[in-house]
C-alpha cells in the first residue's frame, strides 16, 4: 500500500506491506537508522521515536498507520549544533556501547519537555544493557538544571 | 509477520460493517502478530474514528480510543485509576495503548505466546503446560483444570473496583455492561474470554461518580520496581467519616484469571475503625478459595498484605 510520512520534516512517499513497522520503513527503505532494532517486540525501547511530539516504539507501529509527524535521533539537532540533551550525553558520558542511546535520548527528551518527577521511573521503558543509568540520569538533570536556572 | 490486509475505516458504522481484528494502538496485537499467536486475515485500524474524549461531569466517560497517559495525566481522574495507568507499562507504550486495547489486551503467559507448545487458551483442547510447568507467575483465583492465565491490566482492576461499564457497539445497536460481566472465568471455555460478540467494538469506559473515591489507591507489586507486570496488585477506594469506614471498594490484580472484585473484603470493612486490626481482619478474606500452583504459594500471603498495605496507604491520615 502506498503510505505518505513526514520524517524529521521531510515528506516520504513509499509503497510498504501492511505489515511493515515504522521502525523497518525508517532502517529499510528511508535509511533512517537513528532509530535500533533491539527486541522488536516493545520491551528495549531502543526503537523510541517521537510521533506528534509523543515517544512511542516504532518496531510497534504499523508505518500504514501513522499519521503524525515522525521525529527520530537525527532530526534533533540543528546542523552541528547538538540539541542540549544529546550534549548532556556527552558531557556525562551517558553510555557505553550506544545502541540504546538514540532512544534513550527520545525518551529523556520528552522527561525534560514534561518536567518529569521522577526520571529512573520515567526511564524505565528503555534498557540499557551497559547499566550507563546513574549517567543518563544525570544527563537528564543537567538539562533540567539547566533550565530552571533560565 | 504473516500477510494481512490493513484498512481504516472511516466511521463506527463501517468498521462494524467489515470483518476483522480491531487496530488501535497496537502494543498487544502488533506484538501477538510477530509472535505467530494472533494471525488475522484483515485488520482494521480503526484510530480514526470519533471514539475520544475524557467527561468529567457525571462520573467519567472515557472514549476507548484515548490513550493510557493521557488518561492518566486528566485532572478528573480518580487516583486509583491514574496510579494504576501509570504503574502500568512504560512511558512509550501508554502513549500508544488505548483504554479500549488496554482492557481486551491478552495475558501474558509464556505458555499462551510461545506457539510451539500446547495453551487451551490459544488452541482450545490441546492441554495447559503452565498447571505443572513454569507457573510462579500464575492465577491462584478464578482458575480451572484447563486455564491459570492472570488477566494482565491493572486499569481493570481499577476499574472493576469502582464499578465501571463499558458501551458496546454493534451493527445492531449498542448495549452496556459491567466491566466484572464482561470479563469471563476460563471454566472450560478458556478461549472466550469477554463477553464481548462479534463485530462488537467498545465504545467507552463508564465509571459511576463516587466522590470519595477521591480517597483511592492502587499498590503493585512486581519483581522490578517499574515496567513490569503485576505479581499482585489492590486497587482501593475507602469512605470514612468519623473514624468509621462508612464504605470500602477492593479488587485485586496479578492472582487472578480476571479483574478480582473482593466484596467480602468489603463487607468486613463497612462498619469498623480503620485500623491494622481491622485491616488484617479483612484482608485475611481475600484469599477465601485461592488454589495455589507448584510454584506461586506466596501469592495468597503477598495477596492479604497488599491489600493491607493499600488500605494502610489511603488512611495514614486518620491512623497519624
């Protein structure tokens, strides 16, 4: 079937099966591959995308169903200049081996957007197999830090 | 995946008119579909059609396309409702989870989405492993010779204690049922697992006002502090008016094949001081009539001291 998607804005037209997920769409034929293939079965979140500005797990996601504007890891910064929670991964170091990194910084994007009470909870639905947690952590709070002294 | 065909209708009445598995967020079917255990010929996305909104006027009425977060995050929610969504699954997932999928979702035993062994469930007739096998995670109430599968939502159980309806609509009209008819014991039958017919699409979620469910709660117990499916879970809303419990609503989670309404519990409750002598009381009640597996024993003590531990929770202001 033929689907349209706007990725990190930019219109994509392609004919898909039914069954093609969002996260093979974005890997396979867009060459989107921000965005990793860890279970494929929503339970690493290594596949966490932004659809209307909202983390969800692409490899859960029908591409045929999507109607929103898709955001991944590559839409975030603005040319070289890094978008303030990919920065704080770096400056904390906020992994090891980096294949859950991309959704780990959608999900922790989304913790800043929604000041987040508690980050480890809110963090909870993407692994890290490294165990870089008190680091992702603190590259949260950097950027909350960050903001409240605005 | 195996080959299906995908369309989105674009009004309730066409939907209802076409045959095939209803689509909303996708968390369980997409899931079961890779898994081989749900195998549809047709699919139905079916997020287009007008089933939204959150009315807060008289009690809440939840459109059953409305996502879990943001179920959870509307002020006119009762806190044992919001606790439960949001102790529920992950961050991604509740946005993508609808009310209406969260309640059809299926269990999660091992046996019922592993396709190369027998699940009466799943393939009625060919036996069930987990009533000798891998059973720790499995039903000590509501089970049967053929079926120990936990129902899997914490937002039923939630749900079930505050009396709650949902509307089904079909191609010949639609109808409401409580949410504790809608879910069927396994007995013999374990693969009809709602009441819910045919062709038949939950509409909305009706939760009676119950203004001191505003004193509420939901405790969940699991093996990892968070993202995790419940071991055993109480869902509880007390009225208490000058140290008497006036009116008690428990249900409980994670040990039973479906949302567990404990209306001994209840009744043990109305009448008494809330105390630990009281609570303790009740709660040794929940457990009336638990079958325990080889394996999850400890589900009958874990059972009692949650719902201790719940009731505990929404009086510490009137124990302090």
């Amino acid at each position: 079937m033929d689907i349209s998607l706007q990725i990190n804005g930019k219109s994509e037209r392609l004919s898909v099966e039914p069954g093609v997920t969002l996260l093979d769409a974005l890997r396979e034929r867009l060459d989107v591959t921000g965005p990793k293939k860890g279970c494929d079965r929503g339970q690493c979140g290594a596949c966490t995308v932004h659809v209307g500005g909202r983390p969800v797990l692409a490899c859960l996601t029908l591409a045929a169903t999507v109607r929103e504007p898709v955001t991944t890891v590559e839409g975030l910064a603005s040319g070289d200049d890094l978008h303030p929670v990919q920065q704080a991964f770096v400056d904390q170091d906020a992994l090891q081996c980096g294949f859950c990194t991309s959704g780990q910084i959608m999900s922790a994007v989304a913790a800043v957007e929604q000041d987040v009470p508690d980050v480890r909870e809110f963090m909870s639905g993407n692994l890290c197999r490294c165990s870089a947690y008190p680091n992702i952590v603190a590259a949260v709070d950097q950027v909350r830090g960050a903001d409240a002294s605005v | 995946m195996r080959p299906f065909e995908l369309t989105a209708p674009e009004t309730v009445d066409a939907a209802l008119a076409s045959p095939g598995t209803f689509l909303a967020g996708g968390t369980t079917l997409v899931d079961l579909m890779k898994l081989d255990v749900l195998t549809p010929e047709r699919v139905l996305d079916i997020n287009t059609l007008p089933l939204q909104g959150i009315d807060t006027t008289d009690g809440l009425r939840i459109g059953a396309l409305e996502r879990m977060s943001d179920v959870a995050a509307h002020p006119g929610t009762y806190p044992v409702i919001s606790r439960a969504l949001l102790l529920s699954a992950s961050q991604q997932l509740r946005n993508m989870a609808s009310i209406g999928g969260n309640l059809m979702q299926r269990t999660r035993c091992g046996y019922f989405r592993d396709v190369s062994v027998p699940c009466n469930r799943r393939e009625p007739g060919s036996g069930c492993p987990a009533l000798t096998g891998a059973n720790r995670m499995h039903a000590v109430l509501g089970t049967s010779e053929s079926c120990v599968a936990t129902h899997a939502s914490d937002l039923a159980v939630a749900l079930v204690a505050l009396d709650a309806r949902v509307r089904l609509v079909g191609s010949d009209g639609e109808r409401t049922v409580a949410l504790a008819d809608f879910y069927r014991m396994p007995a013999d039958t374990p693969e009809v697992e709602t009441d819910l017919r045919q062709g038949e699409l939950i509409s909305e979620v009706l939760v009676p006002r119950l203004d001191w469910a505003s004193r509420s709660t939901y405790v969940k117990v699991r093996d990892r502090q968070s993202y995790e499916f419940a071991l055993c879970s109480a869902a509880v809303a007390l009225d208490v008016q000058d140290s008497r419990i006036v009116d008690a609503r428990v249900a409980a989670g994670g040990v039973a094949t479906v949302p567990w309404r404990l209306p001994s519990v209840e009744q043990a409750l109305r009448g008494a001081p809330p105390t630990q002598e009281t609570f303790e009381a009740a709660a040794a009640l929940a457990t009336e009539g638990a079958r325990p597996l080889s394996g999850n024993g400890f589900k009958a003590p874990l059972l009692r001291r949650t719902i201790i531990r719940a009731l505990r929770e929404v009086t510490e202001e009137d124990r302090a």
